[in-house]
C-alpha cells in the first residue's frame, strides 16, 4: 500500500481545465467541490491547487447568495434535489 | 467606468406582465444612475435553493452591464426599496481577466438571445407545463387573502 500511495499524485482538475475564471451562475461546475450536505470540499480532499480554491470558495459563496447553491443541508430542511432544474 | 453584473430574483407570486414590468422597472434604475446596459438574460422562473420571506421559487433575470462605480450605492439603495425583489447579486468585473470572462459572459448571453427560435422550440412544451402550475399557484395565493 505504501507504494501504491507513492505513485498517487494529486493534481488539480482546474488548473488541467486551465480554468482562468468560473462563473457563479454555472451551477453544475460547482458540484465538484461540493460535499453532499453542501459544504465547500477541503483542498486536502479534491486536490485542488491553492489559486483555484480560492477562486471556488468565493464562487461558491455568491451561488449561495443568489440561492442557487444551499447554505446547509439540515434533517429538518432537507433540499430535494436543488440541482433539478440545472438540466 | 466598470464592468458589473447584476442577478436579481423577482417575487414568483406576480403575474407575467408585472414580473416584465418589475424588470423594466429596475433595467430603468440602472440607465438613468448612467449605467449602459450590454446585454440581458432571463434565467427564467426557477426554484430556489432554499426560501426566501417563504417563497419556493423566483424568476431570475441577469443584466450586464457598465456603469461609474459611484453610482452602484445607489443602485442597490434602489434596489432595496423595491419590494418586488427576492435578492439581488452585484458583481464586479475589475481585473483583467475578469473583463475578458465578463466579454465572453456578454458574447454567450447575446448568442442565447440572438436564437431564441430554436430553444423556444425545444423548450416549448416543458416550458408551459412549467408556467401553468406557477399560474396557478399565483391565483390561488391572490385569492386566499380575499377569501380571510
């Protein structure tokens, strides 16, 4: 196992994408650095580099803002498939 | 002058004309505090992700456009006047790069305009089956404060 943990390299799917801005309003791009209760994905999990997670927090932020990403994911408020009418 | 973008969510429980007369209304706001409008996108009536003052749904609306970064104070002074708005979003296109992304932004919402005959075909049966259900909702919440 620790051989195989040493070939594993981390890479950040933006900086691949060569992504230079992201918009608040494409929703489905999001999903990515999104937990399933919708909570922002740490970097140490989705790999991302230090310039693109800056970039997706403050993406992710104004979605929040503009109600089209949840805040929170709550048993009491459960958000039944907020990505529906994403197609 | 600035490159913004502003997405405003309009009261769902309005009727079609009063949602295009709202969004006029705040199209206006923007040209006479100097703004110049480059181009506008209906995103359409949409749920929420979570409610607003209990409102489910909204009816999103997008403008670009370019103004002196003065005179956005009082476009959001404006804006928070205006009971008809859920929320609105600014923002700001400053460096650069977020010029070029606010042209290409622009560039992608004129093409969606520009071909509306072909989308509106596509669209066309969902959309109306969407529309009824939001027509009715707005009724049936016109007439239950007359009814008390």
């Amino acid at each position: 196992m620790a051989e195989r943990r040493k070939y594993k390299k981390r890479f950040c799917k933006y900086c691949e994408a060569k992504v230079d801005f992201m918009d608040y309003k494409d929703v489905g791009a999001l999903r990515f650095s999104l937990s399933e209760r919708y909570k922002i994905m740490p970097r140490r999990l989705t790999g991302n580099c230090k310039r693109h997670q800056d970039m997706i927090s403050t993406v992710i932020k104004r979605a929040r803002a503009a109600a089209l990403v949840p805040y929170t994911v709550t048993r009491k408020a459960v958000v039944t498939a907020p990505f529906e009418n994403l197609r | 002058m600035r490159n913004y973008e502003n997405l405003v969510i309009v009261k769902p429980t309005l009727t079609a004309e009063e949602i295009q007369a709202s969004v006029k209304a705040i199209e206006d706001i923007i040209t006479s505090n100097g703004g110049e409008i480059a181009v506008t996108d209906a995103m359409g009536m949409r749920k929420l992700a979570y409610p607003i003052d209990k409102n489910e749904r909204g009816y999103f609306h997008v403008i670009y456009y370019t103004v002196a970064p003065s005179a956005i104070t009082e476009i959001e002074r404006r804006f928070r006047i205006n009971e008809d708005l859920l929320r609105f979003v600014t923002i700001k296109y400053d460096t650069n790069r977020e010029v070029i992304a606010f042209n290409k932004l622009v560039q992608k919402a004129q093409k969606k305009s520009e071909t509306p005959a072909k989308e509106e075909v596509k669209t066309e049966a969902p959309a109306a089956q969407a529309e009824a259900p939001v027509a009715e909702a707005a009724a049936e919440e016109a007439v239950a404060p007359a009814a008390e």
